[in-house]
C-alpha cells in the first residue's frame, strides 16, 4: 500500500477539508471507483455528502482533478454521523 507523503497530506488538509460538502480523505492511495468497481488507477480518495455536476457548484467548491501529480476519486458517502 502506498500512503501519501507528509508534504502530499498536507496540502489535502489545507486545500480539501475545507470546501463545502467534503467529510474527509484517505491517506493511502487507492484505486478508484467507477460504477461501483475499483479501476486500475490509483488516486486519492476524497469523501463527500453528496455529488453535484459540476455546472451546480461554485468554484471555490470544486476539487482538483489531480493533487501533486495523483488523481483524486470523489466518493459520495451521505451524512456522517458518530455513533
């Protein structure tokens, strides 16, 4: 398994945790997910409440195709609530 570096982390937590509707991420490089299977590309995994085209949101909203050079993979998972 491949993890984010520190400096790779980082810039995540900077620049992705703090855009609406993003809940978190994985610091291991996973595959990505299509149409519920994982595809061969490795990315980071960026979880969110809810998918919106693109068209939807404002720019300050969207997250980058690429993060120091590895692809993202935008996961919607709902509501997430500590039990």
């Amino acid at each position: 398994m491949t993890h984010l570096t520190k400096e790779q982390e980082e810039k995540v937590r900077r620049e992705i945790l703090q855009k609406p509707n993003v809940t978190g991420f994985s610091a291991v490089i996973q595959k990505k997910i299509k149409d519920g299977r994982e595809t061969g590309e490795e990315a980071i995994r960026i979880y969110m409440r809810k998918k919106f085209k693109i068209e939807e949101l404002l720019p300050e909203a969207l997250v980058d195709a690429a993060i120091e050079g590895v692809k993202t993979d935008l996961v919607e998972v709902g509501k997430v609530v500590a039990h």
